[in-house]
C-alpha cells in the first residue's frame, strides 16, 4: 500500500483528510512541522506523496513541510485556504497548490496522488 503524509494542524481536517485517504493509502498525519518533517524523516522515498496545510499555524510551517518534499523529491499537494500566499518558487515546484475552502478538493488530491507515477 502506497504511504503518503498529511500534515495541518486543525484538528478536524486533520482527521477527516487521514480517514478519507486511509482506505486507499497508509495515511500518516501530524499536525505540527516538526511531526511532520519526522515522518518524512524517518518515511523518506517511501512516501508517494505529502499533502500539507500552507499555515501550520504560520506561513513557514507549510513551506518548511512543503520544502523538504521537494528537496527529497517526494510530490508536494499544498491544500490551504489561502492559495494567494504562497511563494510562487514552492507552487512551481508542488504537484498542486489547491483551495481547501472547495467541496472537491479532498476528491481532487486522492485523485491527483492516484495518478503519480
């Protein structure tokens, strides 16, 4: 089964993205930076894919998240509510920079991640 890391810290998206893609994917979520880059720490290339909230609880939480994929390769999906404040360097680099605040978000990451290689 395919792993992939969804990392925001609002509880209730959290889980409720984690329940969505778990029965698809070995779902593993962390609602804090430094969980989340100790997923990708310790889960590396085995992630097929990162889905990260933009602010977690600021800008440079998402970004640092986002980063790390990227600079290990991993395809980054950045789901936030605020897609206007992203650096424009890391939504070139990501997957998908989708808005959370659309009813077919979720559906469009799961299909986004099904489609990578």
């Amino acid at each position: 089964m395919d792993k992939i890391l969804v990392a925001d810290d609002t509880p209730c998206v959290l889980s409720s993205a984690v329940d969505f893609f778990e029965d698809r994917f070995e779902t593993f979520g962390a609602e804090t930076r430094a969980k989340a880059l100790a997923i990708i720490g310790r889960e590396g290339k085995e992630l097929k894919c990162i889905v990260t909230d933009l602010k977690m609880p600021d800008k440079a939480d998402g970004e640092a998240v986002a980063q790390t994929g990227i600079d290990m390769n991993i395809p980054v999906i950045i789901l936030t509510s605020s897609p206007e404040e992203i650096s424009a360097e890391i939504a070139e680099q990501c997957l998908a920079v989708l808005n959370k605040r659309k009813a077919s978000s979720i559906i469009d990451v799961k299909n986004l991640i099904e489609g990578i290689e």
